[in-house]
C-alpha cells in the first residue's frame, strides 16, 4: 500500500470521526421532580434507540427551584436548557415576548389536532401552541373509602366545603396519626397559592375586580381563607406550611391522610400497591364547591415541554419534544407499566381507549378537566384569565409574597384577617407599581 493511499485513509478516518463527533447533539432538558418526569427519565432506552444521535442531559428540580431557575434563564437568554417544563402561566406571557420556539411544525404522526382543546388553548398564545404537553391536570378529591365508611357518611360525587369539613374531621385520629385534611401549605404561587386561589373562587373570592383592584380586603377572600385555616387546625397534619403536593402525596401513601384535594395526576401514585399502603381504599369525587355558589374549587394545569427561542439546538429539542409528548410515549408506558400510568390529561385519544376507561379515575379526571374555565374562573367578572393564577407577569412575584403570608398563617404565625389584610397590600402597591 502506498504512502499517499495511506495518507488519504487516515485522513477519511479522521474526518469520519470528526463527522461522528459533530452529528452527536447534546441537549440538556430542565423538569420538575414529580413522579411522571421521573418515569419518563427511566423511559430513555426508547428515545436513545431511535436517536442515537440526540444526547439529553438532565436537570431534575423541586418545584419552586425550577419555576426560578428557568424564568431566571429564559428571560436573560441564559441559554443553559434546550427544553424547559413549564406550564399554562409562563406559555403565552414568554410566547408574546418572543422567548418560546413556537410548535407550528410538528409532524403530521404527532397529530397535534388529538390534544385535549383545553390543554392546547392555555399552551397557545394568538392560535399558536408554544409548548407541548406532557401531562394535563386538574384537582379533585381523593379520600380514604374505609375511613369514610367508619365515619358513616358517603362521598357526593359534588360534595360541597361543608360536607369536606364534617367529613375530616370525622375522620381525624390525631394519636393514630390519620388526618382528615391534606391540603398544600409550602408558600409558592404554584404551591399553596394554586390550592388557595382555587378554593376561594369557589367562595366567589376573585384576585382583581374589573378595574385591577386587589380584593383580599373582601368578606368572600375573609370567609375563604378562614374556612381553610380552621380545616388544617381542626383536621391537618403538624407541619403542614411546609407541606405541597410531594409532601401531601407521602402522607396519603402511608396511610395518613383521610382526604387530600390536590392535582388529578397523582391517582397512579395513591393506587400502585408499591408505593401506596392504601391503593385498593381511595375513591375520587369532584373538587368541592361552597354551597349556594356554582364554582368548583378546581385548577387547570399543563406540565409542557416548551423550548427557547434562541436555542442552537432546536431541531434536537423539538425531535425531543415530540418523542416525550406523543401518542407512542403513552403506548409505551401503557406497555411497559399498565394503563394507569400513562401521562393524563392530554389527548382526545386516550379518553376515547376503551383500555383506558376502564381505569376508575380516568372519568372523573376528564370532568375535572373539562369543568375548569379559565376565561371565566370567577363568580363576578375579572380582567385577567386563569383559574389558579392571573395571567400577567406580575403575578407569579406577587402570589409568591402573598403564599409567604398565607404559610404563615397556617404555621400560626397571624391570624387570617392579619395575612389578608397584608396581601391586600402587596398586591395594591406592587400593581400600583406595574402601571395598572
């Protein structure tokens, strides 16, 4: 073999691996550290088998962590995340100012015309989705069915905060450790602010009347804040202001908890025998409403997938995103774990799978979904859209000093008329200071 014949192979050589080396993509993907994230971090042989040239790094962080980390990102083109789980507040705020890759392209198989209008709707800002749905959410009650028995009373399939009060603190053995009341506590405007908020739409509470005023100074915000405080007295867990949905999740698991009204994905969790000691003796009900007023205390949520506008790696994010978003990631998990795992709450398709009505909470999560109205979350009219939060950016600053007082009502600190009467002025001064 020549000198020059060998000369030109290593060079093809080399360049062939220079080429390898520049095909491989590396993306690094910011989540949540809740139980259908980390499922689908375990999922990744799939992705990687069909993908080899896409490399995804992980950053996984409690909720608040994450809500800052990415906002703090995003909004100073930091450029450290490709992908970033976000929900239905930040999507159409950060899509007006440009900062989210719309997902106006995806691929005709990812049928983007299947996910739930609600889900869509509040990912979308002028018709355009700007992040995909990893699951969907609303809140409802889960509760002990034995416990509930022993107390003689039965679950309305609407129950309203009144029969939620008699019912925990029925079920109340504070020496055997059984609470009645789980509710989120931990200060957050996604923590306990999105429990309170709710809760009080359905006491025909409102954040702001039509002209951007701050109503906490209301008899509905008064009689809404004092109901949930004399409930995690009368029938909560110790510690409960540094409790939110992971907490309260561990606690009905172990067996402590009779209710606990959070978000409606955590029904896998409290029926997988391997991880909950009271999976076959939970029931679901709709969130509850205040007798006399029409609004149920529910949320609606999305944990989406969205990517930064700016990325130098979007078409690895959006092969990424359609993988983690689409009908064959929930095949999948239906295969490999069992129907009752899947991600909820997203697709027309999976409510339409006969499979998949047979699990016991798939209906009533729809319901909950479907009865959330974000355009009109409120008994009197209000400027902003949203059920558990005010789509503005201002918001998420505000309700987070606000859930810092509500906490601190809950831990004993002041009184609920004290934590009223300083949110009321949280909110005026900082709304004052924004302009409106």
């Amino acid at each position: 073999m020549s000198t020059s014949f060998r000369a030109l192979m290593g060079a093809c050589a080399v360049g062939a691996l220079a080429t390898s080396a520049i095909a491989e993509t590396t993306i690094t993907v910011a989540t949540v550290n809740n139980g259908d994230m980390i499922r689908m971090q375990s999922m990744m042989d799939d992705f990687n088998e069909k993908h080899p040239d896409i490399k995804v790094e992980w950053v996984t962080l409690e909720e608040n962590v994450l809500r800052q980390r990415v906002t703090q990102d995003i909004a100073t083109k930091g450029g450290q995340f490709d992908v970033m789980t976000i929900g239905m507040y930040e999507a159409p705020i950060w899509a007006a100012n440009g900062w989210l890759v719309p997902m106006d392209d995806l691929s005709a198989e990812y049928d983007i015309d299947d996910i739930l209008p609600a889900m869509r709707n509040g990912l979308s800002y002028e018709g355009t989705m700007y992040a995909a749905p990893f699951y969907g959410e609303s809140s409802m009650v889960f509760y002990r069915t034995d416990l509930l028995e022993e107390a003689g009373l039965e679950m309305p399939a609407e129950p309203t905060w009144e029969f939620i009060r008699e019912a925990a603190v029925a079920m109340t053995d504070k020496d055997n450790e059984i609470y009645g009341a789980c509710l989120r506590g931990k200060a957050g405007w996604g923590d306990n602010m999105a429990f309170i908020t709710s809760m009080a739409n359905s006491f025909g509470a409102r954040w702001f009347d039509e002209n951007w005023q701050a109503q906490f100074d209301s008899p509905e915000w008064k009689e809404a804040l004092t109901f949930y405080l004399d409930l995690m007295e009368e029938a909560g867990p110790p510690g409960a202001s540094g409790n939110s949905f992971n907490e309260n999740l561990t606690l009905f698991n172990q067996g402590k908890c009779g209710m606990w009204i959070d978000a409606t994905v955590a029904a896998s969790k409290l029926t997988d025998p391997n991880e909950s000691v009271v999976a076959d003796k939970v029931g679901y009900a709709l969130a509850p409403h205040k007798d006399g007023v029409s609004k149920n205390g529910n949320w609606l949520w999305a944990w989406a997938l969205g990517i930064p506008a700016g990325t130098q790696n979007e078409e690895a994010a959006k092969t990424f995103v359609e993988w983690a978003t689409g009908t064959g990631y929930i095949e999948m998990v239906a295969d490999k774990q069992g129907w009752a795992n899947v991600p909820p709450g997203t697709r027309t398709s999976l409510y339409e799978n006969p499979e998949y009505q047979k699990i016991p909470f798939a209906q009533v999560t729809l319901d909950s979904i479907n009865s959330a109205d974000p355009n009109n979350p409120t008994v009197d009219p209000v400027p902003y859209v949203g059920v558990q939060f005010a789509a503005i950016p201002e918001f998420a600053g505000i309700a987070g000093q606000v859930g810092q007082e509500f906490s601190a009502a809950v831990a004993g600190q002041q009184t609920a008329e004290e934590a009223l009467e300083k949110a009321q002025d949280i909110t005026s001064e900082e709304m004052e200071a924004a302009g409106y």
